[in-house]
C-alpha cells in the first residue's frame, strides 16, 4: 500500500486511474475463475472409462429436450469409452436452483420413456431414472445424463453415474414437496413432470389453452402426471394473494374458451394456493375423486414477529412436561410391579422350602424350624446319646 502511494505522489491522477483500473480487470478475472468452477470440466478419467474427445458445450437440445425451457446456466458433454470400447455419453447440466433441476430431469425421463421403460429410483443421486441404456439423475443443482447407443451392461451405466454424483454438491437432498401431494405420490412420481414454467407444464401437459392463464410469476411450480386416460395438473401459488389473483384470471379465461367453443378441462378447482385442472377425464366423478384425494398441507409464514410464538412455545413446553409426567409414572409403575413380582417370587419360595421342611417333623415346635434349646424337656430327642449328661456325671 505505501509503494502504491508513493507511485500516485510521483505519477499523479493517470497512475491512480491505472492503479484502479488494474485492480478492477484482477478482482474480474477473479470472479470469472472462480464462477467457472460451478460446474468442472467433465474430467479426462472416470474410474475405468477414459474420455473419448474434448468436451464440448451443449447450447441449445438434449434429447430432444429444449433447455430455454429451463433456467439453465450451463451445460457439457464428452464421450467415453469403457474398458472394451464400449462408448458411452455423458451430458452435464447446471440448473440455477435444485427445483429447476428436478424439473429438467423429469422433462428429460419423459422423453426417454418415449424409446424404453425407465425406473424411478434413489440409487444415484437424490432421485434418478434407469432404463436398459441409460442413466438420468440430479443431485444439488445439477443433472446428469448418462446413455449408450449400443447395448450395455447395466453395471457400468450405474458404476459410471455412480462416480460422476459422487463429487457432486449434495444440497437439500430432497425431491419438491408439491410431488408428495400427487394422489398415490409413491407410483405417480415415476410418471410425473415437474415445471417452473409455462413452456415446460404446457409440453408436458399436451399444449392445453386452459393453461395458458397460469402464471410462475413469484416462484409458481407446478406437476402433471396422467391417472389412466385423465391428466392431472396442479399448480402451486406462494401465496394466498396470488392464488387468489390467479383463480380469477383462470376463471375468467376459462369462461372466454367456452364462449369461443374451445376444449375446457374436465374440472378446474382452487384448493387452498393450488390451481389444479383434470383433462380427459373419463366422467365428471372421476375427475372429483381425483381432485378430491389431493393431498394439500397449508402452511403459514409469517413474514415479521409471529404473534403467537409464545403460544406455540408454551403448548410445547406443557406437551414435554405431561410428557415427563406421565412417562415417570410408567416407569415407576412398572417398578413397583417388578418389586412386588420378585418379592413374591422370592418369598413364596422361602415359605415353601420352609413348609417342606417343617413337615419333616412329628412334634409341634415353635421355633419356626430354626435351633431350640429343649429347656423345658417338652421335645422327644430320638437320640438321647447326643445330650450331656448331668453334671457330678461329667465330673466323674
């Protein structure tokens, strides 16, 4: 710092300008290598596969799956090959948030399922997709795309994606809770699209003009999943507010299809913040029972001071003290009940042991089978060698 002040003294205002240009281009060129290492060039050796060419930026498709659909910063792609030249392909792709994400990635299940079957599940990643030649899973912000062209073991798909989720940043580590809210979420998930945009929910719905009303203004999600010939759609608000904005403006947009004679969903219903829409449904009661078994969980946020606070705290504070009550209760039950079982185990054998023993004898005694000393002379002795004699005996 003070050889830069000295510079400036002795240079003037061109230096300092010079100066402050300089430290602007390194604190740039500082962000800029840094921000590249968001998502790492695909490297030249994964386990046993080795790269089989440069990689490559991917700008527009994968798979047929548009990324300006998606809020995508960057993607990559490189080839490998196994250890008997079996060639496999490799796509990164970095979403700006793990919501965008999962919704890349089962937009990209949706139109593999068009050429094989795939199988949701956990075994790579936070969630993925398996078939016969490829592997499709996200973890953190991240998608990873892995197929083949030709027929390949399954284990080195999975040994493959496996080594490519392992350095990858693991994030919340969970699916959007909206999926959970599916009716049979469990089985629907592996049919299911997820969307952050309208583009997206409109290609994986069927281009529907009922949708062309919804909004994802405000971070509006939304999932589609089809119930045997029906589609279900629900969309998400994060807000009341704008929940309430949005049924008006679907309501309204509904009623111009009618009058202009343009197909309507089987059923439109505001539940709580969700906008959810049946199409094809094969009656009017199926599509009730389907809207009907949403599962919706309401929650509140308070944006300030949440004035019950102290009540939510007290109502916790009573639970854990009837908690503690009532389980030092069982505990001191059940140890009053285990005193009393061993005791009269223990003393019931004692009493027994000394019945039998006491029926040994013929005579009546009152020592209780303990030693007495026959003083009184009232006890026959059986053998009357075992007594002392009297004393002018002994001393003789």
């Amino acid at each position: 710092m003070t050889h830069a002040k000295m510079f400036i003294r002795h240079h003037g205002t061109n230096a300092a300008q010079l100066i402050l240009a300089a430290s602007f281009c390194l604190l740039f060129l500082t962000a800029t290598a840094f921000g590249n290492q968001t998502l790492s060039p695909l490297a030249g050796r994964i386990g046993e596969f080795r790269a089989a060419g440069p990689t490559s930026t991917v700008e527009r498709t994968v798979s047929a799956v548009s990324l300006a659909s998606f809020p995508v910063t960057q993607a990559l792609t490189r080839s490998y090959l196994g250890a008997e030249n079996e060639r496999l392909s490799v796509t990164l792709i970095e979403a700006r948030t793990e919501t965008a994400a999962y919704a890349l990635l089962t937009a990209l299940a949706e139109e593999a399922r068009r050429a094989e079957t795939l199988a949701g599940s956990a075994a790579v990643g936070t969630w993925s997709y398996i078939g016969p030649n490829r592997v499709i899973f996200f973890k953190g912000n991240t998608v990873v795309l892995v197929e083949s062209r030709s027929p390949i073991a399954p284990e080195k798909l999975l040994a493959l994606a496996g080594a490519l989720a392992e350095p990858l940043d693991r994030g919340e580590g969970d699916i959007p809770p909206l999926v959970r809210h599916l009716p049979e979420w469990e089985t629907a998930q592996n049919r299911a699209v997820f969307a952050v945009t309208l583009e997206g929910l409109q290609a994986a719905a069927g281009n529907r003009p009922a949708l062309d009303a919804v909004s994802f203004a405000g971070g509006t999600e939304a999932v589609t999943a089809p119930y045997g010939a029906a589609r279900l759609v629900i969309v998400e608000y994060t807000t009341p507010q704008f929940a309430a904005e949005n049924d008006r403006r679907i309501t309204g947009h509904l009623q111009d299809l009618k009058n202009a004679g343009e197909p309507l969903p089987s059923l439109y219903r505001r539940v709580g913040n969700y906008a959810v829409f049946v199409f094809d449904a094969p009656n009017e009661a199926f599509a009730r029972r389907l809207v009907d078994s949403i599962s919706y969980e309401q929650v509140v946020r308070w944006l300030g001071h949440n004035p019950r606070a102290w009540e939510r705290l007290e109502r916790a504070y009573n639970r854990m003290t009837a908690g503690i009550v009532v389980s030092t209760l069982k505990a001191t039950g059940v140890a009053l009940l285990f005193c009393l079982g061993l005791g009269a185990i223990v003393g019931g054998a004692v009493f027994s042991r000394r019945r039998m023993r006491a029926a040994r004898f013929r005579n009546y005694t009152d020592a209780g089978d303990m030693i007495r000393l026959n003083i009184d002379e009232l006890t026959t002795q059986n053998d009357p060698s075992r007594l002392l004699g009297p004393a002018d005996a002994r001393s003789r």
